[in-house]
C-alpha cells in the first residue's frame, strides 16, 4: 500500500488525475473504474483540463462505474448516470457506448446480472478509483458479515443515505437500496487508487489503512491489494501512524 499525502483537496485531485493520466497514456484503450460521491470531483476536473490542453484522449478508454440507486432512471436529476455525464463525460472525448453504469431503472436481479456481463465483456480493470464513506463502504459495499464478490443490491446504512442526502433535496428522497459492484471486482482490478479529504475520512481511513482487515470495514481489504494508492489530504491523514 502507497500513501501519498497531499497538503490540501487541490493537490490531491492533482496527484489522482497524474496517476490516472499515466494509465491512459500507457494503454489509451484502457479499463477505468470510476466513483462518483463528491471526492473525485476535483479527479474529473483536472482529468477534463488535461484533455483541453490537448494532453489527454479519452476516445478509446472505456470506464465502468461502481454504483447506481436502486430505481432511479438514467435521466433521473439524481442518478449517478447523470452525474458522470454531467461532471465528467460530457467534458472529454469519451465515447458515450463506451461507458458503463448499473441500470438503475431494471429489477434487481438482472440489473446485476446484466452487469457483471458487461464487467466480463470490457475485461480486467486496469485502474479503479474509489472513495471510501464514513463507515468504510466502497462502492456501495456496507460494512457486512462477508465480503460480497460480483454486482448485488445493497440496502444503505442510516450513515450512508444521512451523507448522500446532500445530494437531494431531503433524506426522505434517498433511495434505500442501490446496486453496486462486488468486492471481489474492485480487488480484481490491475491498479486501486483511493482518494479522501477532509477530517472527517481521518477516523475511517486509520481504521482502514491499520486495522484488521474485515468486512466490517469493507475499505480494509485494500490492504491486501498488490498495487493501492491512497492519495489523501492532510486533515484525512491526521490519523494515520506514519
Ligand atoms: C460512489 C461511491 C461511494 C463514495 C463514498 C464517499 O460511487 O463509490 O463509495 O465514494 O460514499 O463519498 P464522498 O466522496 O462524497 O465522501
């Protein structure tokens, strides 16, 4: 495991978007696993200037996406697939068919079905980028009493939808469930790269980063992953021993 400190929430987007940027530039028709939540922002942005500075093509990368609201349809103001159009791929030269997310609108089991056909079609990873929530969750992988393999539904924590319900207009808007990729995919990935700012993610990335590996903290078991980043700020690290 690599921890590189950032001094502040900039700095981090900076150093994620470089490591992201040197996987493209090494295979342009590179696997990214991508995550929304508000960490990343800062990642796309800086990944977005690369590419109008002309550094970057985006136009053979394919990306799947974590995660995805139970019952929320694409053009739902809310869903993740709007968010990534909105925050990420409308700003590059990404091919549209090229992107992958949930289908947040589909019943459950083929929902998750479906997507771990389109994990297997695109193939392995080569780099996931995650957040990590208060509890530990990675994608929408709650803290359990095992660490789940392929795409499921998961019911949200009380923490998680608290959290997200910044997103919406009220907590009672947030959807119960959602459905995500399994553990079992995100470690499958070449390369793992976590971003986390803010004081807040200290408590959570110490226990992460040093504690026993258990799927109580499901962010944990990155700890066993052969080549994981975790590029932090300062206030995020506060907590950590080295
Ligand atoms: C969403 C996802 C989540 C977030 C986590 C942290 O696709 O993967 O695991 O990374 O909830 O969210 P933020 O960055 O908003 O603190």
């Amino acid at each position: 495991m690599r921890i590189i400190r950032a001094k502040d929430y900039e700095e981090m987007s900076g150093l994620a978007a470089d490591i992201i940027a040197e996987v493209i530039k090494e295979k342009p028709d590179c696997v990214l696993g991508l995550a929304t939540g508000s960490t990343p922002l800062g990642v796309y942005e800086k990944l977005a200037a690369k590419y109008r500075a002309g550094e970057l093509s985006f136009s053979r990368v394919a990306t799947v996406n974590l995660d995805e609201y139970k019952g929320m349809g694409r053009e739902d103001e809310n869903s993740y697939f709007r968010f990534m159009r909105d925050n990420f791929f409308s700003k590059v030269d990404i091919r549209p068919e090229n992107t992958h997310i949930p289908d947040g609108a589909e019943e459950e089991e083929k929902a998750c079905r479906d997507y771990d056909r389109v994990l297997e079609r695109v193939g392995r990873i080569d780099l996931q980028l995650l957040g990590i929530g208060h509890d530990g969750h990675i994608g929408f992988n709650e803290p359990a009493e095992a660490f789940s393999k392929t795409t499921h539904c998961v019911r949200l924590t009380e923490e998680t939808a608290e959290a997200n319900s910044r997103f919406f207009s009220g907590r009672e808007e947030v959807p119960s469930y959602a459905y995500t990729m399994g553990v079992g995919s995100i470690l499958s990935a070449k390369k793992v790269l976590m971003v986390a700012a803010g004081a807040d993610k200290a408590r959570i990335l110490k226990k992460a980063a040093e504690g026993p590996v258990t799927p109580a903290v499901p962010a944990s078991i990155l700890q066993f992953h052969p080549d994981f980043t975790l590029v932090a700020d300062a206030a995020a690290l506060a907590e950590l021993r080295g």
